[in-house]
C-alpha cells in the first residue's frame, strides 16, 4: 500500500513538473511573439502575489498569466507590508559578486579608517556624480573605488584618462570633482576600454552608479546622508 502511494504521489510531481516547463514553454513563446524572437527570457518563475508568474528580460521584470496569453507590466505593491515586491525583486537581481570587481583598475580613495567599502562607475562630466564627490566630503570611514567611464562626450575621455595618468590619482579626481581643478593632460596605459566593457556587462545604464560590499546597488545620485546609513546597515549585517 505505501508503495502505491509513494508511486503514485511521484507521478503526481512529475505531472506538476512538466505542467510548469510546459507553462514556461508558452510563456517563453508569447515574448518572443510580442517582442521578438532576440528578446531572451532569462528565467520563469512563480511570483510572490496574484498567481501571476514572473517573467525575467535581462534585469526587467513583467508579469504573465500561467500560458502567456496575458502580460502584466508594473510593480505590485504589497499594501500591507509597505513593500514594492518588484523593487525588491529588481534589486536581487541587480546584485553582483563584489570581490569579482577588478579594484585594481579603479580610482581608491580612503577616508579615515576606511573600513566602509564601496565602488562607483562615474563619468568625471557627470553633474551628479560631481554632486555625489562634494556629498562625500562630510562623511567619512570609507574606502571608495571609482571606475571612470566616459560616457557623456571625448572630453570625458580625455579627463579620464589624464586623471589616470597623475601621480595621484585620488587627488587628481577629487580636486576635479570637488573643486573644479582641472587635470594636466597627460599620457600613459589606461583601463578604459576593459571599464567600458564591464559596465555594460554589469548594466550600468549611466553614472553615478554605486555598488556595496555586499553586492547590492544603487543605480544613481543618492545623498551622503542615505549612503552614510547604507553603508552602516551593510556594515552591520557582517
């Protein structure tokens, strides 16, 4: 008798199983006929409200019924809970491996006993990364690594690459940054070209964008005051 039950409560997960591939299947098939067939789907999977399932493009989130026949794009917000579930579904997803982040081709700038530890992809013309550089100067006990990316014209290009090539580079931005100084043109081997390329593999979509010891992001300007609790909270956890 247990036997027949345990056989039969197999057949019943496999049942299950193959229903959800088949609903991924479906689901899989009505976004390529909606957005193409290029537009890959990175993942299916059920989402934590409403039955809809949850559908994965790159670090986008949209929803869809069990066979695709109906998408939903937006965020649920649990009322209850005060908490924007795609939000945090979208920040889970933007999480990278910190100790994967090639430091040595950053800009290190240490404040105090620098124990805080973060980076930041940063265009030196960027106003808001500018705004984020005067931010830091009230907050302290932090090591920050910047990776210059110019992205916003050839002079970003040119001040990236002179800020390399000084003999300080933390000061060199710094007095950029904070003070207007500008950086004398100089030449040298520079890492741009490899930064380029790993923000368009991390998707940075534009500067700054601030990434914590612990993997998680946030994707533009925030103030030294919400980065200074930030830093405390990820501190804390360890």
């Amino acid at each position: 008798m247990l036997n027949k039950f345990l056989a039969c409560a197999l057949a019943a997960l496999c049942l299950a199983i193959s229903a959800a591939r088949a609903d991924e299947a479906e689901i899989k098939k009505s976004v390529a006929v909606l957005y193409g067939s290029n537009v890959k789907v990175n993942a299916v999977r059920k989402a934590e409200a409403l039955g809809l399932y949850e559908v994965q493009i790159g670090n986008e989130i949209l929803y869809s019924d069990e066979k695709g026949s109906y998408f939903v794009q937006g965020d649920i917000i649990d009322v209850k809970g005060h908490l924007n579930l795609t939000e945090a579904r979208r920040n889970k997803l933007a999480q990278i491996k910190f100790s994967e982040l090639p430091l040595e081709l950053a800009v290190k700038t240490v404040r105090g006993n620098g124990k805080r530890v973060f980076a930041s992809f940063e265009d030196p013309n960027c106003g808001y990364c500018k705004k984020l550089a005067k931010e830091l100067v009230g907050i302290t006990d932090f090591t920050m690594y910047t990776f210059m990316i110019p992205i916003l014209s050839a002079d970003s290009g040119e001040k990236s690459k002179a800020i390399w090539c000084a003999a300080d580079r933390s000061k060199s931005w710094n007095d950029w940054m904070v003070n207007g100084i500008e950086p004398q043109a100089a030449t040298c081997a520079t890492p741009i070209d490899k930064l380029l390329a790993l923000s368009q593999k991390l998707n940075v979509r534009g500067t700054p964008a601030i990434f914590f010891s612990n993997g998680e992001r946030i994707p533009g300007f925030v103030p030294a005051a919400k980065l200074d609790q930030e830093l405390n909270r990820i501190a804390a956890l360890k």
